[in-house]
C-alpha cells in the first residue's frame, strides 16, 4: 500500500482515523518524491513474486496529481521483470475525478474504491468537506465519470452510529450505483475515558457493537435472498472462502494479521495502515541505519469472490511467503541492471526492513483472552483486529464488536455452509428465487 500524500485529504470527515496520524510526520511536507516514488518500485519489484498488488490509499491520493500516477506506471515499466504483472486498486473520496483521470484509470485497469456512506441525508452527516459543507454531489460527480468511463468500482461504506441503523436504505443505494462490489467498514476509533484514567471508550460516531451485528445479520439477508449470485460483499466472500478453501482473506478475521507493507508519504514503512506509529516503522527508504532481517510479504487477495456468471476461485494467494534471502524470487535479469541504472537510488531499502518489529506487531493478535480461546467462533473471527480492542491490542482481549461477531455467525451460518457446499463440489449454488438481475445479466443466462 503506497500513501502519496500521506493523510491529507480534501476533505475533513468526522471519523477519519488518517487525520490524526498527521502530527506523526509533522514537519514534513506530506506528499512522496518522485525518488521516495522510484525507490518503491525499484526496491520491490525484483524481490517480489510474479503478481504484485498495489493499493493507493490516503488520506485523499488524488491530490498527488494524474502526473504522478503516470510516473508510478513508468517506473514500474522499467523495474519490472517481463513475467511480472501488476495490479492497482486506488481507494478515493471521488471528489477529484474527471475524464482525464477515469481515462487513465481505466487504461491501466485500476480497481477503484469509492467512499460512499449512502443516500446523500447519511453520506453528508460526516463526510464534509474542509469547509464544513455536505460532499455527495462532488462524490456524485466523481461517480458520473467513472460511469462515464467504464471504470469497475467498488463502494466502501464506512459505518457509523447513523447510518448503521438504515440497512435496508443503505444497501438499496449502493446496489443503485451499479456496482457489484461493496465492502462495510465499522468506523471503530477509541477516546480516553474521562471517567477511568488509562481506559479508552468508543469514539461518540462509532457504530453501537449490536448496531452493527443487527446491520451485518439484514445486509446478509438481502445479499442472500436477491443478491448472492451477482454481488460480492467483501466479508460475506470472506466468510465463504474460509469454508471452501480454509483461507481467510479478510485480516480481520484471520488468526493472524496479514503482512501488508503500507508506505507512508515520506518513505516510512509499516506493516499496518492502521497503526501507523513510529513504534511499529518497520523501514525508512533512503536511510541505510535500518538493517535486518526481511519477513514480509506481497499482499493477500480474495481469492474466491461473487462474479458476473457466479463464483470464481481464483489463485488462493498471489503474495509470495518471503522469510529469508533464500525465498527471494530470481531476478536474475533485473538485480544488475536495475542496480547499475540507478547508483542514486536506495533500492535495498526492503532488505532492511526490522522482520522482529513486525514479528512483535503480528503477534499482539494472537494474544487472546480466556473468552476467544474457547469460543465456538474463533476460527471465523480470531479475536477481531487489535484496532478493535480498547487497548490497541497491546493486552489479551475481545474484539470491541465480539457481540456483532456472535450475532452473525449465530444467523448466517447455516446458509454460509450451504453456500460452501456447492463450491466444496465445484458446483453453481442455485440462483436465488427473488433474483435480481440487470438485463446484460438476464442476456447471459438466457444464452446458457
Ligand atoms: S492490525 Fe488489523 S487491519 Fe492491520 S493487519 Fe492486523 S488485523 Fe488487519
Ligand atoms: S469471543 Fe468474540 S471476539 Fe473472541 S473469537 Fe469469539 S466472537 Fe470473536
């Protein structure tokens, strides 16, 4: 994951958990270099496996400008091998997009990520400019030149203490955007208790934990009466793809954090979006005093989701385990030159990376208390992430949203293991009776 401005963003949503991680770099000018940009690529490329996943996230990466991305696709043109083959997802608060820039995402098939809380009543309540002023019809227009342009887009909703009680509205929406993938995020962040020093309460915006079982149990619902053979929900997917294949994609629920490399504006490494702190920097590009170990890793991706014609399994997992020198992938053609051509550059920087630091981050989520070892649904949940524990994880305890958790598995699972059924098979689950389909969908179907 590569953060090019870091946490500045256009926008200035109540929830965001970006903002504050501002004053970790204060100081500094928030926006990468075009050599922090090359030093990625040509430290990355020849030590990873043939597929690379990059994700573009912020604060609001837009504001790095069409010319920098341009340069990342020219940069990763001339560090990678030929066999390599490199994805993009770029997550946006749309307010920046335009022709020019859906042109250029849909030339390099970038998969965009489109913040939306909803119906424009939900979406305005905290997602407001700099200004103090609603955002939805920027975001709307940003939406139309996507439309406009083709481009795939999947809407992320983040789910707070309002809009987590309008399911039905919610879902009735973002089903309307035309999308086929959607992902719910609990906005989870944590304050100090003013009534028990050292103790963290959940932020007043924050989804209520039942709140959000409640929301998780009805869109599942929905999903499976009308929507399950055409529409990816990105935990549902999860939750199928555990049961079919015994992988979980979804760090979250898995029994240990996943090792995503996030590369801060200013070339800081961690292994976390979400806990970007200098206790856990794991590397900085361009200084030499950070030298250990490697243990990490490319990224996990979904590798069973909802597609057009059904379920399609994909390669379980396109990352590469990398532990030590010896795992490194041959790149035989590539170290040399790639050296040579760039004397200026830091490209060992990832060899550097302090494997033990990670090791210490990755091993806080497998610290459980007495209730999650002996929970039912522990192989489905793991305790949650450490964000979502008051102590940031730092102590045994339950995810925040254990009760979510219980709630829906206790209603889902059932219809998740019959689901898992016809894929264990290699069989189509049938359609659902109240099926909704676009009309391209009805053409395809009538045609088999
Ligand atoms: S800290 Fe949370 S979000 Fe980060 S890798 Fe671990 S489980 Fe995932
Ligand atoms: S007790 Fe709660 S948080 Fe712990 S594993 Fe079970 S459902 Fe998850």
């Amino acid at each position: 994951m590569i953060k090019p401005v870091g946490a500045l963003c256009n926008l200035d949503c109540t929830y965001c958990y970006y903002l504050p991680t501002k004053s970790v770099f204060d100081g500094r000018e928030h926006r990468m270099k075009l050599t922090t940009l090359e030093e990625i690529f040509a430290g990355i490329l020849p030590r990873f496996g043939d597929q690379v996943t990059v994700i573009w996230q912020g604060g609001e990466p837009t504001l790095a400008g069409l010319d920098f991305f341009q340069k990342a696709v020219e940069f990763q043109n001339k560090y990678k091998r030929p066999s390599q083959s490199i994805s993009h997802a770029l997550q946006t608060n749309g307010t920046l997009l335009d022709d020019g820039w859906c042109r250029f995402l849909k030339e390099h098939e970038f998969l965009v990520g489109l913040s939306i809380d909803g119906p424009p009543k939900l979406h305005d309540h905290y997602r407001l400019t700099n200004r103090g002023e609603a955002s939805s019809k920027q975001v709307f227009c940003g939406l139309r030149a996507l439309q406009k342009q083709k481009v795939e887009f999947n809407a992320l909703c983040v789910l707070n203490d309002v809009n987590v009680h309008h399911p039905d509205e919610l879902w009735d929406y973002l089903i309307s955007l035309g999308t086929r993938w959607l992902q719910f995020i609990p906005a989870i962040e944590w304050e100090q208790d003013p009534d028990r020093p050292g103790q963290n309460v959940l932020a007043p915006y924050s989804p209520d934990p039942v709140a959000y079982g409640k929301f998780l149990c009805r869109a599942f619902d929905l999903w499976f009466e009308k929507y399950r053979h055409r529409v990816s929900v990105r935990i549902f997917d999860a939750v199928v793809m555990k049961l079919v294949m015994d992988k979980m994609p979804y760090c979250i629920l898995d029994g240990s954090c996943h090792r995503e490399m996030t590369i801060e504006h200013d070339g800081a490494v961690f292994g976390c979006d979400h806990f970007i702190e200098r206790r856990w920097q794991l590397a900085q590009i361009g200084q030499p005093e950070w030298h250990n170990g490697i243990s990490l890793d490319g990224s996990i991706d979904v590798g069973l989701t909802v597609h057009r014609a059904g379920y399609v399994k994909a390669d379980e997992h396109v990352g590469r385990d990398i532990v030590g020198h010896d795992d490194l992938p041959l790149a035989r053609d590539m170290t040399g030159d790639c050296e040579a051509a760039s004397g200026h550059l830091d490209t060992r920087w990832f060899e550097r990376a302090d494997a033990a630091r990670l090791g210490t981050f990755n091993a806080r989520k497998l610290d459980l208390p007495e209730k999650c070892v002996n929970c039912r649904f522990k192989p489905l949940c793991h305790g949650g992430c450490p964000k979502h524990r008051s102590q940031g994880g730092d102590v045994p305890e339950a995810s925040v949203l254990c009760e979510a958790y219980i709630m829906f598995y206790e209603h889902t699972l059932d219809r998740f293991e019959w689901l898992a059924g016809f894929l264990r098979r290699d069989e189509q689950p049938p359609e659902p009776v109240n099926a909704k389909r676009t009309k391209k969908a009805n053409r395809e179907h009538a045609a088999r």
